[in-house]
C-alpha cells in the first residue's frame, strides 16, 4: 500500500506544473465613449437655453454612467448629448439669424 502524497509535496507539484505557469492577462478595459462635454459647454453659449442645459447633463450622465461601468448607456447618453448639442447649436444659430434679419430690416434709416 502506498502513503498518500504530503500536502507540501502536492502543492509544489501543483505549483511546478505548466498549467499554473501560464501568464493570465488582465481583462482589457473598454475604452472610454465620447461624451462630448466640450460640445456640450459650447452650446450653452448659445440662445437655445432649455435644450443646451440637456445637452450638458446628458453628457454629464455619460461620464457618471462609464464609472459606474455602464459602457453601453454611456455610449447611448454620448449620442444623446452629440444630438441634443448639434440641434441647440442649429437652433441657437436660427435665432440669432433672425434677430439679426429683423434688427437690420426695421432700424434702418
């Protein structure tokens, strides 16, 4: 009858075995989705108040939707704030194009 392995000896042979000296690499982090937070700030410049102050929280919920490690919502609130930002651009840029058509049409002399 043979004795049974001791546990040092089973351990070193696990330890020594090319299983276990296989490198595990680290799951790779998703890269980060835009958020488009510049955009956003820009067009608050803009005189389309209630639509650029959406645009910046959506991309301010994109950034807090990557660290809480939602890659897909913050992608999806990125290309909200993207959309929402271009249209309050646009329509900021309508207003100020016909505020300036009716200034210069009735002012003048």
């Amino acid at each position: 009858m043979s004795e049974p392995a001791a546990s040092s000896e089973l351990k070193r042979a696990l330890h020594s075995s090319p299983e276990s000296s296989v490198q595990h690499e680290p799951p790779q982090a998703a890269p980060m989705p835009k958020s488009y937070l510049v955009l956003s700030i820009f067009s608050c410049f803009c005189p389309a108040y209630p639509i650029n102050i959406v645009a910046f929280v959506f991309s301010i919920m994109a950034l807090n939707s990557y660290s809480r490690g939602d890659i897909e919502g913050s992608r999806r609130l990125g290309r909200n704030a993207l959309w929402v930002a271009v249209a309050s651009i646009m329509i900021g840029l309508l207003i100020i194009g016909i505020y300036c058509v009716v200034h210069f049409t009735t002012h003048a002399l």
